[in-house]
C-alpha cells in the first residue's frame, strides 16, 4: 500500500518506521524564487529556508536504504548553498554529481543579463560504495558499435583472425590508408577475406573506442565485428543486452530529454485548461521516468516530499515502484494528486508509460494531527 501523507515533509519524515525503507528520494523543494504561485507561495527568508531544507534532508538521510540516493531539484540561485548543507548532511564522499536539465526550449530573457534555460540536480547517496550506476536504457542485442571514435587518441589495434565478417566480395586488401573526410586511420597489414571473414590477423591506425584488450575479449565470440565497405570501418555487435549510464546533461537537443513546455501540456492534459486548472510548476513525467527507472527496480519505494502535482507518485506507479508523498496543503492532494493517481489506477490517465506494467496497488491518505488542528 502506497503512502500520502498531509503534513510538514521534516516532520512526516520523523516516523521510525519510515527509515530505512526508501531507495530514491527526488526532492522539487520551492527554490525560494519570492514568487506568489496558484497552489503555494515560494518566499522565505534565506535564513529559514536553509534550516528547513536542511532539517527535511536530515530527515530525507534517515529513510533511505544503505544503497539508496537522493535527488535534489533546484534552479541556480542557491544551489551553492544547498550543495553546502548536502555535504554536511551526507558526507561530501557521497556526492555522485550535478545533472545540468535544460528546462525550455528557448530562454524567456526574463533576466536582464543572461537568459535562464537549465536546472541543476544534486545527487547524493547514502553510501556511495553501495550504490548501483544510474543506469536507464539497454543497447539490443545486435547493435552495431563502430570501433572509430572520432577525437579519440589514435592508436594501433590487431583484429584477430576469424573475428570480422564482411559484406563484399572476397579479396584482398592492400595495406594503405583507410581515410575519409572525419577521420585518418590506415590499414597496415595486407588483408585476406576468404569465405566472407579475415582468413589473417590485421592492424589498423586510428582513433578507436576500445582499447587492445577489450578488442582481444570482443573476438573470442566468432563473427563479433563486421564490415560493410572496402574502405574498413568495422564494428562491434553487441552480444548482450547492456545498460546505458545516465549523463550528467539532459539536454531536448542531445537526448530527447522533455522540458518544461512539455510539463504543462501534461499538466493541461491531466488536469484541464481551465484558468488555474493546470499546476503552476510541474516536472515532465519523461524526465522523472529516466531517473527513478535509473535509481531503482521494481518493488524499490519512491520517496517524494514536496509531491506538489504528484509526478514523481505517478510516474513510480507506472513503472511498478512503491512510493510515499508528503504534501503539506490538502487542497493541492485533493485537487491534483489524488485524482492523478486515481486515474491510473482506473486506466483513464492521459499520459500512460510505453514499455512498463503499472502497479496497480492504491493508497492511503493520513492527515497529520497539526495539519488537522490547523
């Protein structure tokens, strides 16, 4: 059973039972910006800001696992100091790294210096000697890897004989250069192709992606490279199924990571588009899929404490995570939460994850005490 809680998130989180439980906290704190928004106000003094952020984080420490990692979601005004308060909280040993997000399409030049157009992502592990990689896709079985590596330092590799197949006609290929336009590489060694593979051992020049060693590994697997064209340039079948690690940069322009623009169209989608019906600051559900399907498996529990629209909740339940959610304003839970994961769970939500079986446990809503009192 999935958890909601209406409470303060420092305080919610000091439940005991709790610790010890979560596998990834993703934390979209307000950033303190002085803003007025529709479902919540976004102005402290920097003092108090800092303490609260600090106790939640305590409190964030407290319930993850041993191998479990943390999330924090800022713009760049106070970053610096957050990082500061991370460090103290969970050791700086344990930082992992900063993912830069690029959040629009194009800079608003709101500012009058310099237009905004990234967030920052603090991540942080409990114990990184026990942490996993944040791996998010697989490559298929089969993909072709060139051995090429433009701007890499040339170097000399010996393809075993046996090891390539090649899609001409059987000959014999003159040792020479091998360039094209991008990159100089030559073949050292006259080449034999009998029966579709190299009957002889080769060398090549170039830039390669893979060291003698690891070529050496790949050709004990017969057939492991293939060549297309006369003018070599071979690569590497994948033989498995292997894991992507994730980037330090989501970038629309790099990776496909969605923005901010595509936020609201989900936001619009789910929750009308109504003056005021969407909510004012949501994450895309694309980008929350990369880092909890990166940072946990299935079964794994999902921690988000400032749950705002609830797009770190809905996109755990479809990819088959538990999760928890501490929201402070019940109007906000009743208003775009709860019928965001009430959609799921009756399979009329808008925005459904291609590839994943969505968990079809519910949940329950406790109201703290001194929310009620309030």
């Amino acid at each position: 059973m999935n958890l909601l809680l209406c409470d303060l998130a420092e305080r919610a989180l000091a439940d005991s039972q709790l610790h010890g439980t979560v596998k990834m906290a993703y934390l979209d704190p307000p950033y303190n910006t002085g803003r007025k928004f529709n479902q919540y106000s976004d102005s402290s003094p920097l003092k108090d800001w800092l303490a609260m952020l600090e106790r939640t984080l305590t409190g964030v420490r407290d319930t993850l696992t041993e191998d479990g990692s943390i999330f924090v979601h800022l713009d760049d005004q106070y970053i610096h100091r957050v990082r500061c308060i991370m460090d103290d909280v969970f050791g700086d040993r344990n930082y992992v790294g900063t993912m830069i997000w690029e959040k629009k399409n194009r800079g608003s030049f709101l500012h009058a210096h310099l237009a905004d157009v990234t967030d920052h992502i603090l991540i942080y592990a409990k114990d990184k000697s026990k942490m996993a990689p944040l791996v998010h896709s697989s490559t298929e079985v089969g993909k072709r890897i060139p051995i090429h590596n433009k701007g890499n330092k040339p170097s000399v590799l010996e393809f075993p004989a046996g090891c390539m197949t090649f899609n001409f006609p059987d000959q014999t290929i003159a040792a020479g250069p091998m360039n094209t336009p991008t990159i100089v590489s030559d073949l050292l060694d006259d080449l034999i192709v009998e029966n579709g593979t190299n009957k002889n051992s080769f060398r090549m020049t170039g830039p390669f992606r893979y060291g003698q060693e690891a070529i050496n590994k790949m050709a004990e697997t017969p057939g492991a490279f293939i060549c297309p064209r006369q003018m070599l340039r071979p690569s590497y079948l994948s033989q498995e199924s292997k894991g992507k690690v994730l980037t330090n940069l989501q970038s629309f322009r790099v990776n496909g990571s969605p923005t901010n623009e595509d936020a609201r169209a989900e936001s619009e989608a789910i929750f009308g588009t109504e003056m005021g019906s969407a909510f004012d600051t949501p994450k895309p559900e694309a980008l929350l899929e990369r880092l909890i399907a990166a940072a946990t498996e299935p079964g794994d529990t999902v921690l988000d404490c400032f749950a705002g629209s609830g797009t770190t909740l809905a996109v755990a339940q479809k990819l088959g995570r538990n999760w928890i959610g501490v929201e402070l304003n019940a109007e906000t839970i009743a208003d775009y939460i709860a019928p965001r994961i009430d959609g799921i769970l009756s399979g009329t939500d808008p925005l459904p994850l291609s590839g994943y079986t969505s968990s079809r446990a519910g949940y329950a809503i406790e109201i703290s005490a001194a929310e009620v009192a309030a």
